[in-house]
C-alpha cells in the first residue's frame, strides 16, 4: 500500500465544478487584482476569527514582513522567536534588519516556552513570534501577560492553525496582528502561494493595506517604502470555494489523529509518543506529528514500505548557517535540538482513510519489533 503524507485529489474532484464555476466569473470579469472575491475572502476570515480587519496579502511569509513592518520594527530591533519553526518566521525579522533572538520551545507541545521569553528581552526587543506549530496554540496567556509587561507587540504565526482555539478563542483573537498561510498543503489552501493578516488594530490594518501596494495611498502617492504583495483574485476566489469546508475538514483531522492515537495504543508501540493536546486548545492537526526513538531509520522503513512522511524540522533556526553571525552554538537551545533528532509527521489530510493509517502504524510496530 502507498500512503502520501498528503493528497489533494479528491479534494479537488469533489469540488471541481464550483471552483471552475469561480475561476470562470473572474475571467469574465477581468477583475483580477484586489476584487470582490478579495473583499469577500476578508470579511469572512476576519470574522471567523473574530477580528475586525483581513488584509489579503502575497503569502504567509509576506503576512508576517508587512506586520513586522507595521508595528514599527526596524533595522537593529530585536525580535523573539522559536527555533523550531519553518525558515519563513525569522526571515521576515531578518529581511527588515532586525535581529532573531531565538528562544527553546516547551517539549510536549513544540511552542515557544513562555518562561524562556522574558530572559532574552532587552532595550531592542519590539515584538514576540508565538508561533502554533503542527495546528496547536502557544500558551497565549503567559505570552500576552510577558508582551504587556515590556510594552512588546505581539505577532501570531498561524501559518498551520486557522481555526485553532486557546480557552474557546481562536488564532486571532490574541496578537496585535495574526498571519495566515494559504499554501496549498495548509489547512486551508490554495492553489499557490497566498496569506493574510487578520487583527483588531485599525491603524496597523490601513499600515499592512497601504504596505501590500508599494506603500501608495491615494494612488500613485508614495510616503512609505511599500511592495507589491496583493492577495490574487484567482486564488481568492479558489479560497472563497473551500472555506465553506473548513471547519468541516478540521473536523476530520481531529477524528483522523484520534484514530491514531487509539491505533498506537492498540499496537502498543513504546518506542512512540503521540502528540499532546492540552485541555485548554482546539488542535486542528496541520499535522501528527510523533516523538520516535531511531527516527531516521525508522522513516526510511517506512519509504521502503510506502510510506510517506516528513520531519518538521530536522535543522533549529538557530543553527541554520544563514544565521551563523547570530553566534548561537549547539546546545544553546537543548529542547528545540533533542525534537529535531526525534519528530517525525506522519500522513495527515481529511480523506484519509481508517485502512491507510493501520497500515502507518502496522509498518511502525514491524519496524520496532525488527530493531
């Protein structure tokens, strides 16, 4: 059997006529930049998060430049983030001049650990990362309690947890600005690169709208350095089309991971450890992601067998050679290095199937009985 870490088929077939049906109303229109498909995209995720503004922008990672930008960091300012994250995170604090200050993450949930925050905020610092890594919130309490203490803007990535909640609120509702990726393996995805930025700021949501059109406002009127970084018409109306399931597909993510935990306790593989969710968060399951001891070894079984899976990620930020001049060492981050040797994602989308993920934990228990 081959089992893909993620297939986006039947997806598409079961919604091929109303995302042609879409695609086709913009053609006819020839509205393609910032039109009503845009507008609508906007509104209907802003509420869903309950902020007040979205702002459409290029993709994830231009959602957290533009915020970083319109909270006022700049060349030399400091800004707090995980390690463990995907490049995206400290590059928009890189691209701007500004410093990563990394910090480790807690072991249980892959977040950045509140108590590490504190420890590394000096005079430069002028915004937090908290980053929901897999599908599940930081603790956003300790980290807003931290952000307020120091005066400190606070930036949620979100890039793999739209719809994700903390105490009965979701990804969204706690930063000065929250940013959304909608590649096309996300959640919510679309059918190449997009993102926005949500909040409840209005003088940080008309800085990102003027920032996302080369800094002009009225038009052709420049007093800002802006880019060019519209959320596309196409891949709007796309998101419009599969943003009535979301909640739908999260659903079945939930369903999907439980079923693995309960296959992982019937096959009682020690060797493994299930992610955690704590009683306080919605874990939407970007992705399930295990603890395995020989992880390695035990991925290339698993290719051998076909099966796919991935390591998210297997080089912390912090010693990425692109950040060497930051000066950080091995073992200056010891809980972000250990998960990197030890995570290991395993297949995860809505469609799959209950047969596909016995066969995922089947080949797991065959390789720990072997070795």
């Amino acid at each position: 059997m081959n089992v893909p870490m993620l297939d986006l088929t039947e997806q598409y077939d079961a919604l091929k006529s109303e995302i042609h049906n879409k695609l086709e109303e913009v053609m006819t229109s020839s509205q393609f930049i910032l039109g009503p498909n845009v507008k609508i995209l906007e509104q209907s995720l802003a509420a869903y998060s309950n902020a007040e503004d979205g702002i459409g922008v290029a993709s994830g990672s231009d959602a957290l430049h533009l915020s970083l930008l319109a909270a006022g960091v700049e060349e030399g300012d400091e800004v707090i983030l995980p390690a463990f994250t995907f490049f995206a995170t400290a590059g928009a604090v890189a691209r701007i001049g500004a410093v990563p200050k990394f910090v480790d993450i807690e072991p249980e949930g892959y977040n950045i650990d509140p108590d590490e925050i504190e420890e590394v905020i000096s005079v430069r610092t002028k915004a937090i990362i908290p980053v929901h890594l897999y599908g599940q919130t930081a603790d956003m309490d300790s980290i807003l309690k931290t952000a307020s203490k120091y005066n400190i803007a606070v930036i949620e990535d979100a890039a793999q947890a739209i719809g994700a909640e903390y105490k009965g609120k979701k990804s969204g509702e706690f930063g000065d600005t929250c940013c959304f990726s909608f590649f096309p393996t996300k959640n919510l995805g679309a059918y190449g690169d997009a993102g926005m930025v949500v909040t409840n700021n209005d003088d940080l949501a008309e800085k990102i709208k003027v920032l996302r059109v080369h800094g002009s406002k009225p038009k052709y009127h420049h007093h800002v350095l802006g880019y060019n970084s519209r959320l596309d018409e196409i891949q709007a109306a796309v998101l419009n089309v599969k943003n009535k399931y979301l909640e739908t597909w999260n659903d079945k993510r939930q369903e999907k991971a439980a079923i693995y935990d309960e296959l992982l306790k019937e096959y009682n593989i020690l060797e493994v450890i299930p992610p955690k969710v704590f009683g306080d968060r919605r874990h939407v399951f970007h992705q399930y992601t295990i603890r395995a001891e020989q992880r390695d070894d035990l991925q290339t079984y698993l290719k051998e067998q076909g099966v796919s899976s991935m390591i998210y990620y297997p080089i912390p930020l912090h010693l990425q050679p692109v950040f060497s001049d930051l000066g950080y060492e091995e073992g200056d981050l010891p809980v972000t290095e250990q998960a990197c040797k030890e995570v290991l994602s395993l297949p995860m989308f809505p469609e799959l199937t209950e047969e596909q993920q016995r066969y995922v934990i089947h080949q797991i228990s065959n390789f720990y009985k072997n070795n």
